[in-house]
C-alpha cells in the first residue's frame, strides 16, 4: 500500500473524481480490494480498473472529460465509480473508467493546450507538432485501453465482447438533444445491439461515418474491434448546474450493462432514429472565415438549398442538398481545422447485423 491515506479516503468516500482532480497530473498506481473481491486498481490519475472475481466475457470502458468543461459526464461517471466502490453497484463486468484530461477539467476548459479527442490512433505521435500534455494523456490513454483489453484473467477461446462509451456534451443546443457517433467500421455491418443499447440510453440520433478519425471512439473500435461510440448527451454546463433528470435513461442504461447480464431495450427499428452521415467537412483555410447564422444555433439546424452558411474569403459555402444540416459549427478553431461538418439523412441500408 504506496498511500494509506489516500487508500484509506477513497474507501471511506469512493471519490475518485476527487483524488484525481486534486493530482491532475500523476497518481503512482495502488490497488486494494472491495468486500465482494472485485480487484481495484488505480493505474493513474483519472484511470481506474475494476475486475470482479467471477469474470465473464464483457470488457466495458466509460469515458468522459476527454473535454474538461462537459461536466455532466464528468458526474455520471463519478457516480457511478463511487457507487460500485461504496458497494451500492455490485459490478457483473469488467470496467475500466477513464477521466480523461484532468487539469483541463480543474481549468473548467475543453482544453488546455489542444483538442485531446483529435489525437488518437497515433496522431499524439506527430513529430513535425510541438508536444503538449494533451498528446502525453492521448498516448497513455490509448495505452490504458490497449492494456485493459489485453489483460483478462479468463483465457479460454471464447472472443471477448468490447465495448468504449466515450461521454460528451456539445458546446450548442442541438434540434435532437442526445445524439451518438457511429465510428467508420471500413464496410463491416453495424450493429443491431448497439443502436438497442443507444435508444435505451435515449440516444435515438446517430451518426454514421464513413471515413477513418482521429477522435478516441475510432481508436477503440479500429484498434481493438471494441463497439465505441462518442456519446453528445447534450449542452455543457458548469459543475452543478446539469439537471441530472435529462439524464436518467442514459444514467440506468450504463449502471444496467455494467452490473447485468443484459440492459433492457426494445428490438431495432430503423425508423425510431434519425440517421446521417457526413455529407462534406468545411475547413478554416482562412483568418476571414465567417460562420453566416446566428452563434446559437443549434447542431442539425438545415436550411433551405442555396442558404449562404459560411465565406472565407472569395469562397462562400452553401447549402447543396436538401436535408443537409449543421453540426459542430466552430469559427474560432485554427486555420486549416474542420470549422463545420455537413451532414445528410441516411440509412442503414440493410448494412446492419
Ligand atoms: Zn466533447
């Protein structure tokens, strides 16, 4: 035991959020046991592993504040750590809770220095950039989740089911409030037991991407075949101020899958969801660049075909396709970033098991 104290506080209190935010940047790792042996190990700062004594085939990984000011995510995540470490959730899986960028969430900023959830898959690795703590926390973080997966006990041949739920919030109101991102799965069907589990955490909006990402859910599911979404649960607020009752679906669907054989959800039903998938990405190219709607409006806003939405410059950017909406308009990114992203109605198109 490296930190009696420590121990002994998280065991009095389960706040891990607490611990992690008062050592932002490091925790030597320390491990104890809970009464009904599930093994805790603390890896690092905001990183917590949980293996229950009698394993079964599920590894689960909850993930939020890779952007540090969407606290909503931050508390149900905290809760839900506290829970199964005070014994109110006996947890039935493997679950590894990710805090991800610690001094940006004691900064109450998405970031301290640049976007941690553009720096996966080996992006954090480009030498040609200056490194900041956001390319260290992508690196270990994806060394975490590769740890996670690789490290089970059970070592028959039965393939184990992996699963990332990466949490946020969206910096704007949104027409559908929750909505999830559906990483590219390089022509491989999408899943009929996801989309179950996402309307169950009342998320009925889904994007489905057809290109390869940067972000943390691409990572997982690319890297490791694990089922991984980015989860926009809706508006950020402060520490606080979140009215936890918008939350409640998705707060008993994720206490469900880590404590119950099954969550409960109904049969898939493409029409109870409003599916898109990129149309094309508008780029900052440059300082000129001038969003042309009102800065509130709301993620999945579209408009009329020919709607002036944006100029840079000579350039003017307008809608071309009817149904064609917004989503994560953002002028003040850096020239050559994806200042806005066009989406279109789509359909799984029988592309689904
Ligand atoms: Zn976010």
């Amino acid at each position: 035991m490296s930190h009696p104290t420590l121990l002994e506080q998280l065991q009095q209190d389960g706040d891990f959020l607490k611990l992690t935010l008062s050592n932002p940047n490091a925790l030597e790792p320390f491990n104890f046991s809970l009464p009904d042996d599930t093994i805790v190990c603390i890896w690092d700062t905001g990183v917590i592993c949980f293996e229950p004594k009698q394993l079964t085939h599920q590894d689960i990984v909850l993930s939020c504040g890779v952007h540090g000011n969407e606290t909503a995510p931050i508390e149900i995540c905290a809760d839900i750590v506290q829970q199964v470490l005070t014994g109110q959730i006996t947890l039935k899986h493997r679950l590894l809770v990710l805090f991800g960028n610690p001094p940006a969430i004691n900064a109450s900023k998405r970031e301290i220095e640049e976007n941690l959830n553009r720096l996966f898959s080996g992006q954090h690795n480009d030498t040609a950039v200056t490194p900041s703590a956001e390319r260290e926390r992508a690196k270990k973080l994806e060394g975490y989740v590769g740890q996670f997966y690789s490290s089970s006990r059970v070592t028959d041949l039965v393939p184990r089911n992996r699963c990332l739920y990466d949490l946020h919030t969206a910096i704007r109101g949104s027409r559908f409030e929750k909505f999830a991102v559906y990483p590219f799965l390089h022509e491989k069907p999408w899943r009929k037991a996801q989309f179950e589990f996402l309307q169950a955490c009342d998320v009925t909006t889904v994007l489905l991407m057809q290109t390869p990402a940067t972000t943390f859910s691409y990572f997982a599911s690319n890297t490791h075949g694990a089922d991984a979404f980015t989860i926009e649960l809706g508006k950020v607020k402060p520490f606080g101020q979140n009215d936890m009752t918008r939350f409640t679906k998705v707060c008993t669907a994720l206490r469900q899958l880590i404590s119950h054989d099954t969550v409960q959800t109904v049969a898939f039903d493409e029409h109870q969801f409003q599916l898109y998938q990129v149309y094309r990405a508008i780029n900052k190219q440059t300082e000129a660049f001038k969003l042309h709607f009102a800065d509130d409006v709301e993620n999945f806003t579209s408009y009329p075909v020919g709607t002036l939405l944006a100029s840079d410059g000579e350039l003017e950017y307008r809608v071309e396709q009817p149904g064609e909406a917004l989503i994560f308009p953002n002028a003040k990114v850096a020239k050559g970033q994806r200042a806005m992203l066009m989406v279109v109605p789509t359909t799984v198109a029988g592309n689904v098991v």
